[in-house]
C-alpha cells in the first residue's frame, strides 16, 4: 500500500483515482463526526476538521511511510490525547 501511496504522485489521474476512492470518502466520514463533536460540545466551537484530521492522521501516516519505527496503538494513543487538547472546550 505504501508503495501505491507514494508512487501515484506522478500520475494525476492515478492520484486523484486514490483520493475519490480512498481518501475522500474517509474524510468525509470523519469530517461529518467531527462536526457532531462540535455541535454536541466535546470539541471548541470553530474548530476545523480538516486541521484535526490532519494532525491526527499526519503523524501516523508518516511513520507508516518511512518505516522508521513501528507504527504502534500506544504511539497512536499519545498522538490523539495530545492533538485532541487543542481541540477541546
């Protein structure tokens, strides 16, 4: 999978075949619960989802990518608790 992610960006129609298929449609998901966070009150009025999502999932990704280290629960853990502060009430 790696491999497909990163050698689509030469190919415009390959990447944007991945991002409909892939990316976008899991985005949308996490936008539209973020969105209920907000409204409920879990989450500061005017946060942006697109900021969350990608400060949730940048570091993951990344780590997934390189191969530097294990891309472990307790890793993912830490990334949500600290990220998830900025965006609280």
């Amino acid at each position: 999978m790696a491999r497909l992610v990163t050698g689509i960006h030469d190919d415009t129609k390959l990447q944007r075949m991945f991002l409909e298929r892939y990316v976008l449609p899991k985005r949308h998901m996490q936008r539209r619960f973020i969105r209920e966070a907000i409204g409920s009150g879990e989450l500061k009025r005017g946060a942006d989802p697109g900021l969350l999502i990608d400060a949730l999932n940048g570091p993951l990704l990344f780590r997934w990518l390189q191969g530097h280290t294990p891309l472990e629960r307790s890793f993912a853990e830490r990334i949500f608790d600290r990220v998830i502060l900025g965006f609280q009430r």
